[in-house]
C-alpha cells in the first residue's frame, strides 16, 4: 500500500492484572482507517496469564518471539501478524489503539482463521479488565 516501514510491532510490557485473570490479548486498531470500519492491525490472544510483556517484533509469526500457545489471529491484512501503521499521505494523523484484554478464560475457543472482529466479539465476552495506549501517526 506504499508504505515502506518494518512492521516491526511494539515491545509492550503489563503489570496489575486482576484477580481471576487467565489470559490476556491485545489488539491494534485504527478507527481512522477509510474503510467506514476503520482497520485490524494486530490481533493476538490467548496469551498466558504468567506472561507480563512482549517483546519488540513478536508480532512477526516466523519470529515465534510470542509466549507458548498463544495465537495471532488474521488482521485486515488479509494474514495473521502485525501489519504497522500506513494512513493515506495527506490524511490527518490515525489513532492506533493497543488494547491489553485480561480474561476470564486460558483459552478463546475461535477457529484459526479467525478475523479481528471476530476474535473481537469473543474478546469482550470473557474481558475482566481492559487498558488501552492509542498512538498517532500520519504521513
């Protein structure tokens, strides 16, 4: 889509999760997308409840940088992985939310082709908490 960055997806650390919190996920979403949906660009998810950080690039599924048995689910990029920021040149600055999940369940039982969404809707059904950085980026 023109651009040209790493997709390098962010290093992210966690701490305070709830009590009853059995695993975690984070999404990446910009609502600013021209898409009248806006756009998917990471979705992983059942993530241990021991875990407490990502490292920089595990968002990359040849990587295997993420902890065991958890999943990356296909993003609007068509693919499972972290697809990094691409606004169109000349738009305003998007608002990229990554949102940390803690959940009520080890496991999302969603099938492996899984969308965003979809993982989504399953997300908000088991979520015990939710914290959310947005960043802004525009070309």
């Amino acid at each position: 889509m023109g651009c040209t960055g790493n997709n390098l997806s962010p290093a992210l650390k966690w701490s305070g999760a709830p009590a009853g919190t059995k695993s975690f996920a984070i999404t990446a979403y910009d609502p600013d997308a021209p898409t009248g949906s806006g756009w998917w660009h990471w979705v992983v998810y059942n993530i241990p409840a021991s875990a407490t950080q990502l490292a920089a690039g595990a968002g990359d599924p040849k990587k295997n940088l993420l902890p065991a048995g958890a999943t990356q689910g296909n993003t609007d990029f068509g693919a499972p992985g972290y697809g990094g920021p691409c606004p169109p040149t000349g738009d305003k600055p998007h608002h990229y939310h990554f949102t940390l999940f803690a959940l009520d369940t080890d496991k999302l039982d969603v099938p492996a082709n899984a969308t965003a969404a979809y993982v989504g809707f399953n997300l908000h059904a088991h979520t015990l908490a939710k914290t959310t950085l947005t960043g802004l980026y525009g070309r």
